[in-house]
C-alpha cells in the first residue's frame, strides 16, 4: 500500500515491457500508469490504467480500499493508457459514477461505447465534497488532449493532473519523489514534454496561469514519480518549456550512410567547442532516436543540421526530424546546416528550404555542401559554421 497523504493512496502500475510510448517514443526504463484513491466519506479513484493491467490495478485498489464501494470515477484524460479499463471498473463497480466533462463523455462514446452512464458534467471550477475533503475542477484543454482537465483536492492542497507534469520512467518502488532518486527523471521529463506536449506551449502557459493562485503541495501526474519535494521545480520546467526558453547550446544532429557527412558534423561540434560552447549534443540519427533530439533542442537554443542526398531527396532520418520539428512549432531557435552528396547535390537545398518555408527558424552562418569527401576547402567552412554557431549563441 503506498500512501501519497492522509487518505490519499497511490493504486498505479508499473509497464517495463512496451518498448514504443504511443507506438512512437522508445521506453528504455519503461512508463508508469498512475491512479490515485481518495477514501473519505465517498470514495473516489482519480483515472484507470492500461486494460491488460486491469487485474493487479484491481488487487491495488482492493488493498486500500478492502469491499468498500467506489462513488466516483474522475477521468482526467480520456487516452486509452488511462481510460481503456473504464468499462471493466464499471462491471466491479457498478455504482460508480463517472466525471468528466462535456468532451470526456463524447469520447467515452466514441471509442468505448458508453453513453448511458450515471455521471456528473463539470465546468471551470465546479467543486465536489467528499466528506471532509473538497474537490474543484479545472479545464485544461490541449494538454495535450481538448478534454484534459484538473482536479484539486483544496482540503490536502493535491493536483491531479493527467498527462500535465507527466514523465517517461517507471518507478522503482517509491512513489514520491523525495523517496527515491530522481535524476533519471529530468531529461525524461523534458523528452516526454517534447514530444508528447511540446507543441502546445499557448495551452500549457493558459493552464500555469489557471492554477498559479491555487495552492499546490503535491502534484500527481498519470505518468513518473508524484511530485512534493521538487513540485516546484516542475513547474518551473515546464514554464520554461512551454515558452520556448532555452540555454545556450548546440544540438547537431546529422544522418550519414558512410560516415563522410558524420565527419562533417565532428568538424563543426569541435570548431564550436573550441569558439566557447560547453554544451554540444551530437547525435547520429542512424542509432538515435529523433525523440531525443526534440528533448536537446527544447533545452539548448542552437541547432545544425546535416544529411546526405538520398535518391534526389534527403536521408529519411532527416526528413523524419524535419517533420517533427515542424510539427512541435517550436520558437526561438538558431540553425544552420550541412549536407554532402555524390552526383546531385539536394539535402543541403531542402534543408534550408524546410527552413525558410515551414520552421522558420534564425539561420546562422553559411550552408555547408561536400561532394563525396572532406577537402581542405570544405574542412575550413564547417569550421566556419561551427564558430558562427558559437558566436551568435555566445552573443546572448
């Protein structure tokens, strides 16, 4: 039995064999699916789990609660990691009732079936009473989800999020953060910001300003650790985060067959290092995930990019990152870029025209092409890059 405050439990589950988050984003230490009971006068069990853990969430929740019947059902986020065993709660508990809002009973329709359903319909700061504990509701829409919302619990001053200050990682036996050794926690914080919720920085903002006079001493996400000791550091990360505010670094990130164009992108980090930048993330995306690259430029604020010709186009692994940078709309960047090619020069060409016409970020230095092999000639202009880079960046 874990136990988060006085009558507020943790009922979860740890998922350490997916291999793919959304069938996307790799899982190296796994991801939790994070459920909470309140027990007061009324019961109520903040979110579900995965279905295929229904029968451990189901012994979870047995422990703490023994017969006792569970009166509400809060459905903060309606993805199937958190809502999928919504109807199997439902044959152990016939009773319970459903709350959500307007566009969470839509989507129970859409994609479970359940419309005839005893439930409560909340709006922007509808409150609940629980016995001696008192709930308020908030919407959060496009966090990432249009039905994403919040519950506070005002008596124990506890948030429960959803998918807000959420991270990749199971837990390894704790539960709140001052119980166990979070370091593994940040850069998965900032890869599952990045790429879950990173191109909704406007909602995310909207949401900080909604719940900034509420007081809040622990912060229960649907995914990674509970946060009380560094609750405000979240916070403060995902401020930062949503507003595009980032350090000064350098990600370079580069595809290569052969590893002439690897060659390049080697040039360019150390002629960068050398001018002055201290951190420098580069990242071979033929044996790195693009997710991680996404994670290193939502912390550093210069980006080189580098890919050779591929059929008259541009390596897929580059064209692959592009898409998701775009998709991300992420502000405040610098870049450059780099390319080699055999016969028909093109990467080099559609990278920057990736730039000019869709990411739209501050191009710094001048484009760099080789055919085939490193020059002289060509050895001195990524140098070139790789020190403008710094000195633009160094600038701030």
């Amino acid at each position: 039995m874990k136990k988060i405050t006085d009558q507020i439990y943790y009922v979860g589950v740890n998922d350490v064999n997916k291999h793919l988050f959304e069938g996307l984003w790799p899982l190296p230490n796994g991801v939790t699916y994070n459920s909470y009971l309140l027990v007061d006068e009324k019961v109520c069990l903040m979110d579900t789990v995965e279905v295929e853990f229904f029968p451990q969430f189901l012994d979870n929740i047995r422990e703490v609660i023994g017969d006792r019947p569970i009166d509400y059902l809060v459905v903060h986020h309606m993805e199937p990691d958190h809502s999928s065993c919504i109807s199997l709660l439902q044959t152990y508990y016939p009773n319970v009732q459903i709350i959500g809002n307007k566009k969470t009973f839509t989507m129970l329709n859409c994609l479970y079936g359940i419309c005839d359903v005893t439930g409560i319909e909340v709006k922007e700061g509808y409150k609940l009473s629980l016995g001696t504990h008192e709930l308020e509701f908030h919407l959060l829409p496009m966090v990432h989800w249009p039905e994403t919302m919040a519950t506070i619990d005002t008596t124990a001053n506890v948030a429960f999020t959803g998918d807000a200050f959420g991270c990749f990682g199971a837990l390894n036996g704790g539960v709140l953060d001052d119980e166990i050794n979070v370091e593994q926690f940040w850069p998965e914080m900032i890869r599952y910001y990045s790429n879950i919720v990173g191109r909704y920085g406007t909602p995310v903002q909207n949401a900080l300003k909604k719940l900034s006079g509420i007081q809040i001493d622990y912060l229960c996400a649907t995914h990674g650790p509970v946060w009380h000791k560094h609750a405000p550091k979240v916070v403060e990360m995902y401020d930062r985060m949503s507003r595009y505010d980032t350090d000064c670094g350098l990600v370079i990130a580069y595809g290569t067959m052969y590893g002439n164009t690897a060659r390049m992108a080697e040039v360019i980090a150390e002629a960068a290092s050398q001018a002055g930048v201290k951190h420098i993330s580069l990242m071979n995306l033929g044996k790195t995930h693009y997710s991680y690259v996404l994670r290193d430029m939502f912390r550093y604020r210069g980006v080189i990019l580098g890919a050779p010709t591929y059929n008259n186009s541009i390596l897929p692994s580059m064209e692959h990152l592009l898409s998701a940078i775009e998709n991300r709309d992420m502000k405040n960047h610098c870049i450059g870029w780099f390319g080699s090619y055999g016969w028909a020069g093109k990467a080099v060409q559609i990278i920057g025209e990736w730039n000019e016409k869709k990411i739209h970020f501050e191009p710094v230095g001048e484009p760099v092409e080789m055919r085939l092999g490193m020059t002289p000639g060509v050895h001195d202009k990524c140098v070139a890059l790789g020190q403008a880079m710094a000195k633009r960046l160094l600038s701030e």
